[in-house]
C-alpha cells in the first residue's frame, strides 16, 4: 500500500468515517449503541444495515435516522448472513465520496463504541487495516463461558496455523479499514456469509501486502437479544478456512 499524503488528524473525532453496524433483531440495543457510537465519533457517520428485522429493528433505525442525520439505513430483504450485509454495507459507504475509513462493528456492545477512537487511531500513522485484538496484553473477553472461549480461541489458532497468518484473533469483527485497503481487497469473490468472513477479509488484505495492526479491546457478552452463532456458522468457517489455503496453494502449482 502507497503513504497517503492526506493529513489524517480527523479520524480521531470520525471526520470522514462510516460505522457500518449490521442488525437482526437488535431493537434493544439499537438505540443506545447508536448514541455511544456517535457520541466516540461525534464527527463520524453510522450506517445500519439490517436484514429485515421481525422484531422491528428496521424501522426503529428508520426513525432514529429521521431524527439523527448523522445515521442512514441500508435495508436488505431478508436474513441471509453477516458477510453479506458487511459486503453490502461496505460498499455503499465506499459510495459515499467524503469516506476515509470504515469501521465494522457489532450491533450488541460485544464491541465497546468508547474504544473506537483508538480503534482508528493507527490509520492516522501508517496502518490500512487495524483489528481489535481479544488475544494479546491488554485484550480480553468478558462474559463468556470457558466453553465459547475455547471454540473461539481455537478458531483462530486453526486459521492462523493452516492460513499461515500472524495475528492474533482473526475471528472478531470489529476492525478498521482505511478506504484505499477496502476498494482493492476482493469484496466481489469474498464468500462466507457467516463469521469466516472475518477471517476471509483480513486473508485478502494480508495477500494484498497491507498494513495490518492489532490494538487489544475487550470484548463483552451480548448486552441484550440473542446470539446469531451456530453450528452451521462454524462449519461454514472451517471450510472456508481450507479452501482460501488450498486456492493459495493452487495458484502457485500454475505458475512458472
């Protein structure tokens, strides 16, 4: 990635800054994750993406965002994965010329909107991509039984081994994109719907020679609603885990 020349000083206070915050069934949380979002950034722009909500998040965040100009609704016609809706939700605020950065995030305070300044805080030095880091000095999970812990944990120690990547929790989702990063990372051929799109994002960014940073945050338990993980989500995952890898190794048998 080339050093934008462009002063970055306002990232701190969200100038230039979509949130992209996608929904299902988040009605509870909705309201207040927006306020402490917008209250971090108050520079920065929310964008809720939401599948069709049945308990009405939808149109809660149409009336949040009648009342709030800083917040916009992308609105999608059904459940159909969180991949999906970031790769939706990504590309619209590249559609928006006055965006810098995105950030992805949870809808349910699992990600603490107060750390988002320092979230961004590396893109205004020399990074493309930053994580929000569970796993290193600094970094936790709140909440959690030691069951979950363990999935997760092994989740990313199995990417990591089989990817041949470096950092250190490559299954959370609340990261930093500096614009430049995400228009040139493979948006259109990403294709885990669940959470193996995580993983998925940071692999095409790592390929593409980026920048990549990790700041530790702490990670808390759903404050309200249920959580989306299934069975299906984790199979889905560990395959697309083996299949980046084999691509990877695929594409270097073609060449000369």
């Amino acid at each position: 990635m080339e050093a934008e020349t462009e002063p970055r000083v306002g990232l701190a206070a969200g100038r230039g800054v979509w949130v992209v915050l996608p929904t299902y069934n988040e009605r509870e949380n909705l309201p207040p994750v927006s306020h402490a979002i917008l209250t971090a950034l108050p520079q920065a722009h929310l964008l809720v993406v939401d599948d069709n909500s049945p308990d009405g998040t939808g149109r809660l965040a149409d009336e949040l965002a009648a009342a709030e100009p800083r917040i916009s609704v992308l609105h999608r016609p059904g459940k159909q994965g969180l991949g999906a809706a970031y790769r939706e939700g990504f590309r619209w605020a590249l559609e928006q010329p006055d965006t810098r950065a995105v950030v992805q995030m949870d809808a349910d305070f699992s990600h603490d909107p107060a750390a988002l300044p320092r979230l961004l805080a590396p893109l205004m030095t020399d990074a493309d991509l930053v994580l929000g880091t569970r796993y290193m000095r600094g970094g936790r999970t709140v909440g959690w039984p030691l069951q979950r812990r363990l999935i997760s944990q092994a989740g990313t120690l199995f990417a990591r081994t089989v990817l041949l990547l470096p950092y250190r929790d490559l299954t959370g989702g609340f990261k930093a994109w500096r614009r430049e990063l995400l228009e040139q990372v493979r948006l259109r051929e990403a294709s885990a719907t669940g959470y193996g799109f995580q993983v998925e994002m940071t692999w095409w960014a790592h390929r593409r020679g980026a920048r990549i940073r990790q700041v530790p945050i702490v990670f808390r338990d759903r404050v309200a609603g249920k959580s989306k993980m299934s069975r299906a989500i984790l199979a889905e995952a560990l395959l697309m885990v083996l299949r980046l890898r084999w691509d990877a190794i695929s594409k270097r048998r073609r060449e000369p």
